[in-house]
C-alpha cells in the first residue's frame, strides 16, 4: 500500500484560528479533524452534531456506533479524496480521539468534512461522493507524480492531487470565493487582499462577523463561521476565530449543569450535552475523560485502556472508556477484520 503524505497542502488560516483544515489546508496537526476555511463548504445541522436554535446544548455528540462506523470507513475504504493526517490509522486509536475531539468545546469547530461525510455515510462509495464535492475520481489522472500539485476545476472547486489520486477538494462556490492557484496549491479565496488587511496580520472579522479574514500569500483567506453556526469573535493573542454567542469566558473556564459540561472556546461558552451522548459531566473516581465529559466507569470487568486492538473473527475487540466493546466490520460493509502494521481495521 502506498503511504499518503501527510501534510501535504498549504495551511490557508491555520496560524489564525488554531486548527487544520478538512478540506483545504488539511495536514499540518497530525491526527486532528478540526476544520480551518470553508472544510468544503459544507453547511452543518443539528443532526450533524450541532442543535438547533432553543436547545439547552451547543454540541450534541454523536454517538458512538455512528463514530465506529465513521472511523471503519476512513481506515479501511483504500483511497479517499481526504488527508490522511485528520484520521488516526488505528481503529481503536480513531474512535478514542474522534470521540473525545467531538466531545469538547472546541468541537463547534469540528471539520463539516467528517461531520457531514464521514458521520453520515454508510458505505465507501457513499463517503467518497461525498467528500468529491462533484469531482470526477479521474479528475488527477496525469497530475501529481512527482508531489502534491493544485488545479481548478471546471466547477470552481479547488482540487489538491498526488500521485494522480485526488488528496483534497473545497467546493469554492459554496462558500462565494474563488478558486486560485498559488505556489502549486489550490485554495479558495476572495481575492486580493484589501489595503486595510496586510499579509502578517493576525486574523479579524468581517463587519459582518461572519467570516475570520487573513491575508496570505497576497490572496484573502476567510474562514465562513456561519456555516458552522457561529460567529466571528475577536481573540486574544492568535487573533480572530469563530465562537458561539454564549457569554464571554476565561479560556480555562469549565463548570457542570447536571449532566451539561460548560466550557470555553476562543472567548465565548460552549454547552456540550455529555447526557445525550450517555456519558456524565461531574467525574467520580475512576472515571474516564471523553473531552468535556467523562465515561462511568463499568461496575465490573473494565478494560485498559493500553490494550491493544484484535479482530476477533469479522469483528475489531478494542478498549474503549473502561469498557471492551466489539464492532462487526459487516456493519460498514466490509467482510472482515485485518491486522497491518499500522493496526487494525476493517478488510473488503
């Protein structure tokens, strides 16, 4: 099997708000699937882990049959047009971090990518469609030999290539930019920089405080906070970043209200509701953190969380929260478990 690259495409507004991008500047924080950009322009909703309007949270997280069957699909499916630096390689690895990632107040921030394909899809052919955003799977064929290379398509989409497979795709229209090709990489873009936002700046809002803007590379890069259901809120010493209309908050802020864990994201409370996810928000002895929340531990038989995943026939037997959980692979449409070095997964 040929090894992706990691890191391989150019950070858009990472510096500014903290986070890698699922979709355009995808790579440069190994393993994390929070979003920079426009994350392919896709919209989010309440089912996809952000309530609606009224509800008592900011976060519902997902459950965690919907993040097995996510972190099945992205390991085993072979090549697909995500990076590889957002999904541990590990199935066991995958669902801890995802888990605990979706689970914490910087969540509201959590790549639109995983959230709407990953989440959602149920089969490899569907997350590839999805995440393809209209582009063609040959779309790389002849690009990308020697290193990742960039091009716009003829949709306007920005699309990164290596070794003639597709490694990326932002959807620009979606999100009313641009595509552009600097230095090799694709990316989305309003266009030329303003005079009054300078290349080194640190990020600000809009006037609108929709979008976090940044110049980079002579070219306006925004990152699209209503698509996350937030807004731009001025920040510390990284700048502007999205955040919800909470009250304000001290970084390190975090308090319970029953089984809602409180906390705080780039200046503003975020509600995550552990209850609906099954999990608690005031930790006893022996409890384990899931992000904002922690997992009861199991009365008996409890399991370490160092044990190492094993297929146990078609089925991947792992340690997740104290508990030992087993997931069939038949559940995502694969035939088996496999074992590689890189750990276990699911097998066609």
């Amino acid at each position: 099997m040929v090894t992706r690259p990691r890191g391989a495409c150019g950070v858009a507004i990472a510096a500014a708000v903290g986070l890698t991008v699922a979709g355009s500047s995808e790579g440069r924080g190994e393993g994390s699937a929070k979003a920079t950009a426009q994350d392919s322009g896709v919209v989010a909703t309440p089912s996809a882990g952000v309530p609606a309007p009224g509800k008592r949270a900011d976060l519902v997280p997902p459950s965690i049959d919907d993040v097995q069957r996510m972190c099945a699909l992205l390991i085993s499916c072979g090549t697909l047009p995500i990076p590889p630096s957002l999904v541990p390689a590990d199935f066991g690895e995958c669902v801890r971090s995802m888990q605990s990632e979706m689970t914490s107040a910087g969540a509201v921030t959590f790549s639109l990518l995983l959230r709407e394909c990953g989440l959602q899809s149920r089969t490899c052919s569907s997350l590839a469609r999805c995440a393809l955003r209209g582009v063609r799977p040959d779309a790389c064929t002849g690009r990308g030999k020697q290193g990742v290379v960039g091009f716009c398509d003829g949709g306007g989409r920005a699309v990164s290539c290596w070794r003639e497979e597709v490694l990326a795709v932002r959807d620009c229209p979606r999100g009313h930019e641009e595509c552009l090709v600097v230095d090799g990489e694709a990316r989305c873009s309003l266009g030329a920089c303003p005079t009054d936002v300078r290349e080194g700046d640190k990020a600000r809002c809009s006037a609108s405080q929709t979008f976090v803007l940044q110049c980079d590379k002579g070219k306006l890069a925004t990152l699209d906070c209503s698509a996350f259901g937030l807004k731009c809120a001025a920040g510390g010493g990284s700048g502007a970043g999205c955040a919800t209309s909470g009250p304000a908050c001290a970084s390190n802020a975090r308090r319970c209200e029953g089984d809602v864990a409180v906390g705080c994201h780039n200046g503003h409370e975020v509600r995550v509701d552990c209850g609906a996810a099954g999990l608690v928000c005031e930790r006893a002895v022996g409890d384990t953190p899931v992000g904002a929340c922690f997992a009861r531990t199991p009365a008996e038989g409890g399991c370490d969380a160092t044990d190492v995943p094993r297929c146990d026939g078609a089925s991947i037997r792992y340690c997740y929260a104290g508990k030992t959980r087993s997931y069939p692979c038949s559940a995502a449409g694969f035939r088996g478990c496999e074992t590689s070095k890189a750990g276990v997964r699911c097998a066609k």
